[in-house]
C-alpha cells in the first residue's frame, strides 16, 4: 500500500504543471509545519526540529524561485522572509506561537495562489 501511495506520489509530480508544482509545496510546507507544531506539543523536540528545517528549505526555495521583475514578487518575497524568521525563531525558542504565526502567513499565500490558479483556469476557459 505504502509504495502504491508513493507511485501516485510521483506521477502526480511528474505530471503537475509549475503552477500545480507550488501548490504541492505549498501544500508539503503547511504538512511539515503541522507536524513540527505537534511534535512540539508532544516534546519530540527533534522531530519538530526536521520537520521545521523541511519547511525551511521549501520556504528558501519558494524566495529562490521568485521572478523580482514584477512588482508582486517584492511583497511576497517580504512574506516569505518574515514566515522563514518566525521558523527560525520557532525553532531555536521552540516556540509554537511563532510557528502558529508562519502557518498562518503560509495559508494565506497557498490560498491566493491557489485562487490565482483558479481565476487563470476560469479565464481560459472562456476564452476557448
């Protein structure tokens, strides 16, 4: 069953478009930070602190991968410096408030992409 789950797994990401692509990860990065808030909660220090580093390296590849030559990618790039600061600080202080507020910050930006991505597949299709 396990490896079934990981063969659908990886089709789905050798077949998702770039912008299917950051959803996953937007998706993975809310996971791990789940996961590292509940560790947190349960003690496991070293299981919150992988799953933080997880969210982490996503959340360094999302500033990596930002095209600066439009005017959004400023302020997002700013979001994103602010969720890696408070997964720092959540991490080093082991603090869950600051963890909860990188979470909230990384919803918000995976439900606008996510809407963006809609709005994208509505305007297409009205104009086939």
């Amino acid at each position: 069953m396990n490896s079934q789950m990981n063969a659908y797994k990886n089709q789905q990401i050798m077949t998702a478009s770039p912008a299917q692509l950051t959803l996953l990860l937007y998706n993975g990065a809310l996971r791990f930070l789940n996961e590292s808030i509940m560790a947190l909660e349960q003690g496991d220090i070293q299981k919150a602190h992988n799953a933080n580093m997880r969210v982490q390296d996503i959340v360094r590849e999302f500033v990596r991968t930002l095209d600066m030559s439009y005017d959004l990618s400023k302020p997002w790039a700013q979001l994103y410096e602010y969720v890696e600061y408070c997964l720092i600080q959540g991490n080093i202080k082991k603090d869950i408030e600051s963890l909860q507020q990188a979470k909230q910050v990384l919803q918000e930006l995976r439900d606008a992409w996510e809407g963006a991505m809609k709005q994208t597949h509505v305007e297409r299709a009205v104009a086939k």
